[in-house]
C-alpha cells in the first residue's frame, strides 16, 4: 500500500474521533511549550547576565589586594583595608605589560553627595582617566578630567545618572559644585546611562572623580585599593592575566613558595562561571519540562491500543482482502506519529507565546533559538514511533479470522 494512501487513511481515523486525538495531542503540546518556554528562559536569563557583564567592560582585568591574608592569631584582614597595591605596581604594569591597553588605579568611599537642600548616600570613585575606556563607559554630556586634574588632585568630578536625578532632578549638573563628605567638587561631566549590573547593583550611583584627590581629601590613604586593567582583546584575558601575575609578583619581591598577596579577576571568568551556573540550571529546567513530553507518549500508546481494539474487525476485513501486516503496522504507525507531530507544531506555537508573554508580562528576558524547537520536533518524531509502535505491532499481527469474529 503506498505511503500516500496510508497517509489519508491515517487523517480519516483521526477525523472520526477529533476530541480523543486533541486530547491525546494535548499531552504532547503542554511537553513540548514547557520544553521551549523553559529553555528559552534559561538563555535568556544567560544571555542578558552576558550582556551585562559585558557592559562592564568585557576585557576588564579586576586587580585586588588578596583576603587571604592574616595578622597575628590568624584573624582574616578585610581586603579594602589592606595597603598591597601601590602606584608603583600600576607604573610596572604600564611599563612592562603588552597584553594590557589601559591601566588604572581605582580607590573609593561611601558619603553624601550634596546639592543645595538635596542629599543623597552614593559613592564616589577616585580612578584615573583611564578608567572610562577600561569600563567602555561614554559621556553624556560635559568633559571628563585629563592626567592634570589627577597630577593636581582638583576637585572636578562626573555624576552617573542616579545621582542626576536625586540631588539635580532636571537641572543640568554640568558646572554646578556638589559636596561630598563636605569636600566641594565641581561637575564638569555626566556619565552615560549603565543600568544594573549582573548582581543587581546600580551601576549609575557613583561619582567618579581623580583618584589622587580621593586619596589625599577624602580617604587620606598613601596606597590604592584596586588597579583596573584592560586586555587587548577577550581572546587574550587568559596571556594578560598570567602576565600581570607576574609583573606583580616580581614587584612585591615574592619568592617561588609565596602566596600572592593580589587576586587578579577578569569579566570572561565571571561570564563562565554565571553561563555554567545558567545552563545546568536550563539542562534542569528542560528535564522538568521533559517529563511532560514521557507522559504525553504514553499517552499515545493508551490511546492507540485503544484504536487497535476498536478497530479490530477494520484490521481483520484489510487482512482479508490482501492487506499485509507491515500495511497495518506504518497505517497505525502513522497515526501516532501524526498525533506526536502535530501536538509538537502546536506545542511550538503555544511554547513561543509562552516566552513572549513571560517577556511582556513579567519583564524576564527569554531567548527562543531554532536548535530548541529543531530538538523539540525530533523528540516529538521519536516519541510518536517509540509510543506508537508497539499498539501498532500488536495490530499487524492479529490474526485475520479471529479479527473479523471479534465483536
């Protein structure tokens, strides 16, 4: 018997009993729109925590005195209060590093920042001019301070936009004195919109101001407490890494069996552990989800041992006039494949909604790619033969005789 005419007989049976089979199907549309719902949250969620942490410079070097280190009696000191870094180490990393595009020394404080009658708790963060570039951070408006600021320690000043609004509303900040810590700085730039970051901070709650006059009018520290570095490319994170270890080692004077005294962080390595963490969780997700797919298979096989019983006398009168049993075996093969795949088109459908509906309603970010839904029809191809072959064996090896007796 051809496929073509299997095919139509397939569509009919399915016809005759319309409701049973949407039923039967409707196991299968849950599985597969939990599948492609879950999967796309969890590239979402792993793509917008990329993008994130890409915003933050995605070829930042993160260098900061080690919290391994102990006084007398083994107390554990708090690495903001440790005086490991110096300028020296900047100058050496500047000098020697050929991995690295821009260095910077970073210190910062917690304060008030004041505007007339309005107040607001920020931080502010002495960097040198550098630290723009490392961080791709871009103005929005006014200048940004150059190394004279910094060599004279001048009290100018960029505000992010959280500030803006808190302590300028709509009032243009650009030349305007604010206080902090009742230090004056005057504005003479406004930082371009960040958002948060990947840990949910506020990444436009800051002042950026020359390190140099954090240090000396606000912090009175000789040293600094961070160094902020960017590598040439994201390809070369790993080579910068390595090489700034050993610039600082060699500047601290450390021998072969010390530990460091620094720990030297980069974005890609806080990019991998977060996508690690988000794809086990979407892999859990997804095995969730799949247990839909199980249950709607089973599903097909109840109903199709229940089609092959009713239609045993339909089996037994094929048989009769010539039908062979492998005709009976793709004929109600076919029907649980095409109950599985058009539960699966379904499925897509309602899964893609789904996904919209989560973006639209609840804001989280979700990322439905082709390789799920591509997975999802074939899983739904192998679930109709699995479920679908053993009703469908048992009905091509009924005996005609006893079929067409069967009442």
């Amino acid at each position: 018997m051809k496929l073509f005419n299997l095919i139509r007989i397939a569509l009919k049976a399915l016809q005759r009993n319309k409701l049973r089979a949407f039923l039967t199907m409707l196991g299968i549309i849950i599985g597969v729109a939990a599948v492609i719902a879950m999967v796309a949250i969890g590239q979402g969620s792993k793509q917008s925590i990329q993008d994130q942490l890409s915003s933050m410079g995605s070829n930042m070097i993160t260098i900061r005195p080690s919290s391994n280190q102990t006084v007398g009696g083994g107390a554990r000191l708090d690495a903001s209060g440790l005086q490991s870094l110096t300028l020296d180490d900047v100058k050496a990393i500047q000098k020697q590093a050929t991995y690295i595009t821009a260095v910077s020394p970073a210190v910062q404080s917690r304060g008030q920042a004041i505007n007339g009658a309005l107040n607001w708790p920020t931080t502010i963060q002495g960097v040198s001019p550098d630290y723009l570039t490392i961080r791709d951070w871009p103005l929005k408006d006014g200048i940004t301070f150059t190394q004279e600021h910094v060599n004279t320690a001048d009290k100018v000043c960029l505000i992010g936009q959280t500030v803006v609004e808190n302590i300028f509303g709509s009032e243009d900040p650009v030349g305007k004195i604010i206080r902090f810590n009742k230090i004056p700085f005057k504005v003479i730039g406004v930082l371009g919109e960040k958002g948060e970051n990947a840990f949910g901070q506020d990444q436009d709650d800051i002042i950026i101001a020359p390190y140099t006059t954090v240090q000396k009018r606000i912090l009175a520290i000789p040293y600094i407490q961070n160094i902020y570095a960017s590598a040439v490319d994201e390809n070369s994170s790993a080579q910068a890494t390595t090489e700034v270890t050993d610039i600082l080692r060699t500047s601290h004077k450390l021998k072969a069996t010390d530990e460091d005294d620094f720990m030297v962080r980069t974005q890609a390595e806080l990019i991998n552990t977060f996508s690690s963490t988000s794809q086990l969780l979407t892999v859990l997700l997804a095995a969730i989800a799949g247990i839909s797919l199980v249950v709607g298979g089973i599903g097909i096989m109840n109903i199709m041992y229940v089609s092959v019983t009713e239609r045993t006398k339909e089996i037994g009168l094929r048989m009769s006039i010539g039908a062979q049993g492998t005709d009976i075996l793709f004929q109600f093969l076919i029907e649980a494949i095409l109950i599985s795949i058009t539960g699966g088109i379904l499925g897509v459908i309602l899964g893609i909604t789904a996904s919209r509906l989560v973006t639209l309603f609840l804001s989280w970010p979700t990322l439905v790619s082709q390789s799920s839904i591509m997975l999802s029809f074939m899983v739904c191809a192998i679930t109709g033969v699995f479920f679908g072959y053993y009703p469908a064996q048992k009905a091509s090896r009924l005996d005609p005789i006893e079929a067409l007796r069967y009442e």
